[in-house]
C-alpha cells in the first residue's frame, strides 16, 4: 500500500480488504482515497479459454477500487452501493500485472461517479470503466 494513504484510509483497506472475489483474483488495493486510487490484479489466473484475461476480470478490478473510492467518500456511517456500470475493452493481454487507476467524475452527497482506466505493465489501455455508487447512511 501506498504511504500517501491516510492512517484511516489503510486501516479501513485492511480491516475491509477486498472481498472473496477481489481475493481468489489476487486483487490489491495500492492507492485509496475518494477522489483516486489504484489497485493491480495479475494476468494469471483471470484469464478466458482464449488465453486472454477475461473483460469481466477488468470490471471486477475496476469495480473493486471504484466502489472503494466512493465508500471512503460517503464517510463514516455510510456506506456506497454500486448502481451502474458500463465498460469499453480495447486491449487485451495474457500475462503480466495489470493496474487500474481512478479518477473521481463528480463526488456528491448521494452519488459517486468514478472513472477507472485499465493498464497492462507497459501503459496500453485495456478497458475504460465508469461507475457510478449510490451512497446512503448505515441503517
């Protein structure tokens, strides 16, 4: 993890980590904050019949650190919810670590728009991922 993440921030990345999911894909939180952050996935282990990594893998990577972005935006006593997602594969790959970074679209009391850019390890975009997160009070 990054040491530009507040104590609070990598203390939440810890404690919450990554889900079952983001967990059998090797998913890691590098960077977080509400407005950006970065996580890496590798190639192996997420790839399709075809020997390519699967575009769902690119949206579970990106969905991972976009929905992360918006809970550390709601704030304590709230939490985020994914609403929409959409996604544009450009790139494939076969092996190597593969990184996602985003970048907050707009940030506001009930929504969270955060656009996420998928990379191979020599900076070719593989996918662009927009998601949007619903962000509501703890019941």
């Amino acid at each position: 993890m990054s040491e530009d993440m507040t104590p609070e921030v990598r203390y939440w990345v810890e404690k919450r980590g990554v889900g079952e999911l983001g967990d059998k894909m090797g998913i890691k939180i590098v960077a977080l904050s509400a407005e950006s952050g970065v996580a890496t996935m590798p190639a192996e282990g997420n790839r399709q019949p075809m020997g390519i990594v699967h575009g769902g893998a690119y949206v579970v990577l990106a969905e991972t650190l976009g929905s992360s972005c918006a809970a550390v935006a709601a704030g304590v006593g709230r939490h985020a919810v994914g609403i929409e997602i959409n996604a544009s594969h450009t790139k494939s790959v076969t092996e190597g670590l593969i990184t996602a970074t985003a970048r907050a679209v707009n940030i506001g009391r009930n929504l969270a728009t955060h656009e996420v850019a998928v990379e191979d390890e020599k900076g070719n975009r593989l996918s662009t991922v927009r998601i949007t997160n619903f962000l509501r009070d703890n019941r």
